[in-house]
C-alpha cells in the first residue's frame, strides 16, 4: 500500500555512516511500497558548542537530573529536526522512524487509518506506533476499527522508534520545549508536561531491531556521561516523586475522559 505523502508523510532518521541499518529500513519500505524521505541525523561526534546550547542545564541541574550524554544530546536534536519539518511541512500528519526498526506488514494500512481517522475528527496529538513496556497494563482508549485501537500504557512507555505527530502538534511540542532537557524520547512520552493527546498503538506496528544488527550508535558516547551527584540526590529524588504523582493524576484524567466519552 502506498503512503499518500499529501496525508502522512513519512521521515526515516539515518545516521550517514549506519550505512547498514539504511540499506535494512530501505528495503522494508520498498517492500511495502510506502514513500518516505530520509532525514540526515546528526553524529554525537560532529556535536558543537552551538548544538549544546540548545540543553537546558540549568533546569536539569534544579531537577538533579545527570547531565545529558552526547549520544543523548544528538539523538534529540535528530528527532527535533524531524518534528520541525513535521511542524513547517504541508502534511497533516508525519510518520517518523528511526532507522534500526522492523516494521509490520500491515504499516501502511495503519497510517492510512490514522490519516482517515484523524481528517474525520478523531483528537490526537501522537501516536507512537510501538511499545515496550508490555509487561504493563495497557488500557484501549479509543477504537477506531477492529485493527486500530489507541491507548495507553501505565503509566507511561519509552523509545522514539516510530510515532506519528500532528502538525500541530509538532508546533506545540517546539514551542512547548524551546531547548532540550530530557532525553528525546522522556519528552514525547511525558503527556503529563506537554499537555498533548499522546496515544500507543494496542497492536504495534513497529519493533526495535532489524537485520542490520543491534549496534547502538546512541551508547557511543554514553562512557563521556558524567556520574550522579551526590549532593544532587535529594533534588533528584523530589522532581521524581512530583513526576510520578502527575503520571498517575493525567492518567486517570485521561481514564475519566474516556468513559465519559462512551
């Protein structure tokens, strides 16, 4: 099935020298007969003064958050450049891939669904299109068909492997978060913070790992990561007891909401 690039367009974040892992998720979409552009990442290696000055380390530091590694630091600016594009684009959806991911063979029928789902009116912001945390209790939100159902895991997933953003959306998250001060994937899950309708697909649709290996590019740089402060810890543990506590407050909101709805 083809991705109409007028409804959902789709952007696959490739690392120039993971030569491998493009030639893996080329194939899969070529197999699938699903458009799609590539989005050159950047290499944590090639990170500069400038690129640094987009964290906010002072709000992490009160946090008593760890500093960022730069594989961190150059994975977000990687997907924060694809939700710009998403943001500036023309489509009203943007389906976004890292490159080391499996995909299903029923992808393009999904993003179809959102597409047509959406235009008829259906609210969301994301959706991501795969889970981990599976071990988890997760609670049907919104059905759209018998294959399409929206959800949410509690009281929240990680990982950026594939999402699809609203326009909209995309624009809300930029101005929501000017500069980076969690990991990438902590502040698209964190619907508690940005006050965005964030979905996962009951039945996922993308998985990590693909023929490529499992190399991780990400951990490179994870050795230059500096270690936990010790007089820090108290900051650390109060801004995760206020995070855990607005899990739990926004997810039963959005339980309410649901039952309210039906």
């Amino acid at each position: 099935m083809t991705c109409d690039l007028s409804a959902v367009k789709c952007i696959v974040v490739n690392l120039p020298r993971a030569k491998a892992r493009l030639q893996a998720i080329v194939g899969q979409f070529n197999q699938l007969n699903i458009e799609f552009e590539t989005l050159e990442a950047t290499d944590w290696r090639d990170l500069n003064e400038q690129d640094y000055e987009y964290v906010d380390r002072d709000t992490r530091s009160k946090e008593g958050r760890r500093a960022l590694s730069p594989g961190m630091v150059a994975c977000h600016l990687s997907h924060r450049r694809a939700i710009a594009d998403a943001a500036s684009g023309e489509a009203d959806l943007t389906a976004i891939f890292e490159d080391d991911v499996a995909l299903a063979p029923n992808i393009g029928s999904v993003l179809q669904t959102l597409q047509e789902a959406y235009s008829a009116g259906t609210s969301f912001d994301l959706v991501f299109l795969h889970r981990n945390k599976t071990y988890l209790q997760f609670v049907v939100l919104e059905t759209i068909d018998e294959n399409v159902k929206l959800g949410i895991t509690k009281y929240s997933d990680w990982g950026a492997h594939g999402y699809v953003v609203s326009k909209t959306a995309a624009g809300k998250l930029l101005n929501r978060y000017p500069r980076i001060i969690h990991r990438c994937d902590h502040t698209l899950h964190a619907y508690w913070e940005s006050g965005l309708n964030v979905f996962s697909l009951h039945e996922p649709v993308v998985s990590h790992g693909n023929e490529a290996g499992d190399h991780s590019f990400l951990r490179e740089g994870s050795r230059q990561r500096m270690h936990w402060s010790v007089p820090k810890l108290p900051r650390r543990a109060a801004s995760i007891l206020r995070e855990e506590v607005l899990k739990r407050r926004y997810f039963r909101q959005k339980l309410k909401r649901a039952k309210q709805a039906t």
